[in-house]
C-alpha cells in the first residue's frame, strides 16, 4: 500500500489548504484554556505552533498534544458547518471511497470479526462511532451479516449511511442515550478518531456509561512518537487542525487503565510512515532520514517499515480494551 492510493496529494493538499483557513475562521477569536496532558494528567512543555494551534509534548509520557485550547462548542460548529469539514466528507471521501474500501476498509472488517472471536463472549452488536462514508459498517455486516449501529455527527454522512441501509445515530458520542443503542453486549470500534477528541476524559467517561461489564472498545489512533511524525514534526500533515491529541503506545495505556478500562492489546502495525517520509523528503532537515530516503531501495524501505511496525514505532496505532 502507498499513500497515494488512499491519501491522494491533490485531494489532501486541497484538504489542507481549507483547514488553514477554517482555522482562522472558527477558532481566530476562540478563547482559548490551558490543558495537563490529556493522558497521564502532567504539564506539558510547549515544543511548535501550527495554523494558530499551540503544542506541547508531555515530558513524563511523550503525549503530544495541542494546548491551550478552544472550546468544545466551536469544534462541534466546525465540523458540522466549516469548508474543510464539507469537503472531506463530501469531495474526499467520495473520490477515495473504493481505493480506501479495499486499502483499509475492507481489512479493518476482517480484523473486528477477528478480535471479536479472540476476545469477544457471546454474540455483540457492533458500534461504530465517528462511522463516516458507512464503508466499514457496510464491509463487516458483508463479512458477517451482522448489523452495525453507526455513530455519525455530520448530518451529509449520516445521510449518506442511511442511504445505504444503515442503522444510524445522528450525534457526537458524547451526546449519545443508551437508548438509541441496542440492547445487550457491545463491541464499540472507532477508527481515525480518537486523534479528534476535544476531551478524551469527557468521551471516555460517556463511553463507559454505554457498556456493561465484558464490553469491547477496539479503536485506531495517531501515535505522536511514529516516526514520520517524529522526523517531519510540525512539517508533518498530520499535524492539522482537527488533530488534537496524539497518544503513544505507552501514553494511552496510562489514559486507558485511569478510566478503568483493562487493556488487552496495542500495537502499531502501519504501513505507510517510510513512504509519507519518502513523499515528504523536502521538508525532512535529519541528514540520516534524507540521505537514507534519496538511496535507499523498496525492498530497503519495506524491511525498514516492517521494523518500525514491529518496534511500536509506528504513526498508526491499534488499541483493544475492555470494560471489566
């Protein structure tokens, strides 16, 4: 898999170039409050600024996350109102749907199904939350027949889910009833999410409220210490405006274990940080990632990114927890 094909340039750029200017728009005149780090609870120390966003890195568990910060209220107008926000659930995700349905999508199904067979009891209905284009929701119950509840705030993907045939709830987690979930055991997956959370605390607290004892919570996530953003850093285009938080293999089972969750498993089986270093090779100043980048191989790469993979060293990360 490359970048290219589930992340093309020119959408992403455009993308982008949006966020930078929604950044001014919504969050301009925000005020804005100081955070701890939003996993082990310690202050963090101010390492860069990008598009008007401060960040820290916490120097107990190497969280890096944006601080101070606006309001929940102007993210949630933001994603529900802004251009950018329009044009990834729109242009984005219409343009990407197939190439991410079988690059990642299609995938992800195969590996809930797997880690409800490993750690699952009994038959559990699934929660997607933050569901999107509905892709993964429309995968899993191909896979299995099972229906899957999709969680979606934006009133365009919410739609668009319905549309296919989807059970849908149309609200941020955080303002979820129990009541509009089904009734007994859940397994609640979340992908490309938990980056977003204004308030982990707050989501954590809203999800516990929702399971009941033996329930699974499997999402994926950024880890600030993979090391394309590690090398690229502020030049690196995950550092945007939506992203907030960027947890570590080590931070979010601190964060995880807090809010008396029992971790069952994390890894960061990425794929795509060699080549988002090699797609990035201009921004890069280290003069071992350059020169590696400009003579190095495929195969060189390949081996390097299974090596990261294996390492924990990678920006995608996996987590699965469980509600004792």
């Amino acid at each position: 898999m490359r970048e290219e094909e589930i992340r093309p340039r020119n959408l992403f750029d455009e993308y982008l170039r949006l966020a930078a200017l929604d950044a001014e728009k919504y969050f301009g005149r925000s005020s804005r409050r100081s955070v701890l780090c939003p996993a082990c609870g310690a202050q963090g120390e101010r390492v860069f600024s990008k598009h008007g966003f401060s960040y820290e890195e916490c120097p107990v568990c190497q969280t890096l996350f944006v601080s101070p910060r606006p309001p929940a209220p102007d993210f949630f107008r933001y994603y529900q109102k802004s251009d950018s926000a329009r044009f990834f659930a729109t242009t984005f995700y219409r343009e990407t749907a197939e190439a991410r349905r079988e690059k990642l999508w299609r995938p992800k199904a195969a590996k809930v199904k797997e880690v409800l067979q490993k750690y699952g009891v009994g038959q559990y209905a699934v929660i997607d939350i933050g569901g999107g284009y509905g892709i993964l929701a429309e995968e899993y119950e191909r896979l299995t027949g099972t229906p899957v509840t999709v969680i979606e705030p934006s009133s365009t993907l919410a739609e668009i889910c319905r549309q296919k045939g989807l059970s849908v709830v149309e609200e941020f987690l955080e303002r979820v009833d129990g009541g509009q979930l089904p009734a007994g055991p859940k397994a609640f997956v979340s992908f490309e999410l938990f980056e977003h959370l204004h308030d982990s605390e707050v989501f954590l607290r809203q999800l516990t409220t929702l399971m009941q004892s033996g329930d699974v919570f499997f999402f994926t996530t950024l880890s600030g210490m993979g090391v394309d953003i590690q090398v690229l850093w502020e030049e690196s285009k995950s550092i945007s405006l939506q992203h907030l938080n960027f947890f570590n293999p080590k931070s979010v089972r601190m964060l995880l274990e807090r809010h008396g969750f029992r971790v069952l498993h994390v890894d960061t089986p990425g794929r795509l940080d060699i080549d988002i270093l090699y797609n990035n090779q201009t921004r890069i100043t280290d003069r071992f990632w350059r020169n590696f980048l400009a003579s190095a191989t495929q195969e060189e790469m390949q081996r390097w990114q299974d090596f990261v993979a294996d390492q924990g060293r990678s920006s995608h990360m996996h987590v699965i927890c469980q509600r004792p």
